[in-house]
C-alpha cells in the first residue's frame, strides 16, 4: 500500500500532518477522496491550487497575533496566571506546582530524540503537580509517525495528566461560539490520543481538558473543563479508517497520480485540467461544510453540480438516496416512475411540490389582489383630484 500511495502522491515529500489537519478527519468521514489524500500524504492546498481552486479559509494576521499575545500572558512568570486558572476549575492549590518547558534551548530538530526527550520527561514525574510545555508528540497515521509539537500545557495532577488548550476566542456571559468550542475540543482530542500514546496508558491522560479563553471583551482569561470522549471515538474511528485505504485505492486505476512537481520557475508541470482529471478519479463526498474544513472544498463544490449533497446533509439524508437535484424534481413532478424503495420518498417530495405550489398560488394570488386595490386607489385619488380641480375651476 506504501508504494501505492507513493505514486499516487509522485515523486514528492510527503506533506506532513499537524492536530489541525488531523481533527479535520472528522468533518466528513465518509468521504473516500480526503481518506486516500490524507493517506498518500498529498498537500491538498497546492493541489487545489493546481487545479484552479485555492483554498480561501484561514486565519487572518492580526487573529494569529492576538492569539500568541493572550497565549504568552498567560503563559508569563512560569504560567502564574494559569496556575490560577486551574485552581479555580480542579479545585486544588497548584502554586507549587514546577514548571518545564521542553522546547530545546539549542533549537534541535530531531523530532525521534524530541519525542524521547518528552517521554523521558512526563513518565519520570513524580506525584506532585507539573506543568510540561511544548512536549513533542507522535501518533501513528496511515502508517506512519506524525510528529504534533502543540503550543500546549500538560498537567500532572493527582496522578494524571490533563491537556490544558489556550485559544483566543472570546467567552462571553459564559458562552463561547459553538463551532470554535468544537473546533478546539477535537484539536485537543488529538494531543489526548497522542499523550496516551506516548504514556503508554489511556488512563493516565483524563478524557477532561481545559479549555482557557478571554473573558467577555477584554485579555482577562477563564478557564473551563471539556469533555472529549465523543471526539476521542471519533478520531479513533477516523485514523483507523485511514490506515483501511486499501477497498478505496483497489478500485482506483493503476496508473492514477496527482503528480505536483514544478519546473524551475515554479511553474506545476502539469496542466489544471489534467490534474482535475486525476483528482476527479477519487470519489468525493461533498457537503457544503467542507468550504470551511477541506482544501478542496471549492473544487469538489464546482464538481458535485447538480449533486443533491451540495444541499448539506440533512438534505441528501432526508431524500434518502436520490442522488440528483435532476432525479429530485422527476419524482416530484411524477414525471419518472419510483421503484419500492423511492416510493417513500417519491411521497414526500411530491407532497412538498403540491404544498409549495398552493403556497405560491396564495401568495400570487395575494400579490395580484393587492396590485388591484392598488390601481383602484390610484384612480379614485386621480378622480377626486379631477373633480377638485374642475370645481376650483
């Protein structure tokens, strides 16, 4: 499978995965398409770019500084403010609590000695709370490491490690914006999966993580517990299912490649429509949320036309198979016959059109009623005021 993989990537590195990219895998499980490209190690953003869809999510400058400044403050004085922070949410006295950043003074790059370095360090501790920054992580992906350096806090508490995330988004009255709640929650779930891997033991790192926000609208941090254990399954599910490309890459053909190598300018030796091609060989399965989680998104958007998954999910779920907005209207206008296992939905379309027709009809009727009065208003207006004036006359 290896070797498989690697001509369908050609003859370039592998793009290596991070925890965002890894949560990502959550978004659309069942899309076969992103499993094979996470696989093969395929750097989807210049992918897309090469076939004339650039990815047009990310975030901006200014978020990115604002969020390594609050990160930093709370960081400050061997995480004091922190220290504070999960007091108020675990209940004990962590002042005493020793501090270590394991980011290497001397800049070293070996990611098989960082990763030893991090174990050596968080499985020696000793019973008293400990707070690890930056420890280099490693979670086994389509066979193979992925190392996750994550600008994150593991607390050793009572025995047990917690994963404490810092993010930027703000809290306000208490609540935060869902999706980024959930967004942070799966990216943290990564780290869980990694920091058990690297332990050796799952019930050492607690399903429970910290998630530390600005409070309301200004820099002053709160601190909240999350539970992951429904991401953990999740992605549990999704890595292993990556690791199973096997069925998909079997009925791909032979010679398939998403070759990306540029000449010496820079310049993609392949042309976008021959690429798109290429691409268009991995079966996809669009949903108007991957503009905002797959690099692809906009492309596999363009390609899924009249595709009823460009309506979302609980569109396509609802029509239960009905794969065409096409097909959709055929069974709604009767214009088509629908077999015993459409019947059903063939019902509840045609019961839509006969509802949104007499809705139409009302509201047409309404309309043409109204334009009337109207007229006759206007008219009455323009006698009276002929009258008016002949009389003054």
């Amino acid at each position: 499978m290896d070797a498989r993989l690697a001509r369908l990537r050609g003859p370039v590195a592998p793009k290596r995965h991070n925890a965002r990219t890894i949560a990502a895998l959550t978004g659309n499980p069942g899309c076969a398409r992103r499993a094979v490209l996470d696989a093969a190690g395929v750097d989807k953003e210049a992918l897309a770019r090469g076939v004339g869809f650039p990815a047009r999510f990310g975030q901006s400058p200014f978020a990115i500084a604002r969020g390594n400044a609050f990160e930093a403050m709370v960081k400050a004085d061997g995480c004091a403010e922190l220290l504070r922070l999960l007091r108020g949410v675990l209940g004990d006295d962590l002042t005493a609590a020793r501090y270590t950043d394991l980011d290497p003074a001397d800049g070293a790059e070996d990611p098989d000695l960082r990763h030893a370095e991090s174990r050596t360090a968080l499985t020696a501790a000793g019973a008293e709370a400990a707070l690890y920054d930056h420890p280099l992580l490693r979670l086994r992906l389509a066979g193979r490491d992925v190392y996750l350096e994550p600008d994150l806090v593991a607390l050793r508490h009572h025995g047990r490690y917690h994963v404490v995330e810092v993010k930027s988004f703000p809290v306000i009255d208490g609540r935060a914006d869902p999706a980024k709640v959930a967004a942070a929650a799966i990216q943290a779930a990564v780290y869980v999966l990694a920091l058990r891997d690297l332990l050796g033991r799952p019930e050492a790192v607690s399903h429970e993580i910290v998630l530390v926000c600005p409070e309301n609208f200004s820099n002053r941090p709160v601190a909240v517990t999350v539970d992951v254990r429904r991401q953990l399954t999740v992605l549990a599910h999704q890595i292993g299912r990556l690791v199973r490309v096997e069925s998909i890459l079997a009925d791909l053909p032979d010679g398939l490649s998403l070759d990306l190598r540029a000449d010496a300018t820079g310049t993609p030796t392949r042309p976008a429509a021959e690429l798109a091609a290429a691409l268009a060989a991995i079966g996809a399965r669009y949903t108007p949320g991957c503009l905002s989680a797959c690099e692809l998104g906009f492309f596999c958007r363009s390609e899924s036309g009249s595709s009823t998954a460009a309506l979302g999910v609980s569109v396509r779920e609802d029509l239960g198979g009905v794969e065409t907005v096409d097909e959709a209207l055929a069974l709604a206008e009767a214009t088509c016959t629908a077999g015993a296992d459409r019947a059903e939905v063939a019902d509840l379309l045609r019961t839509v059109a006969r509802v949104y027709a007499e809705a139409t009809a009302e509201a047409a009727g309404t309309a043409e009623a109204t334009a009337e009065a109207a007229g006759t208003a206007e008219a009455t207006a323009e006698a009276v005021g002929t009258a008016e004036a002949t009389g003054t006359a």
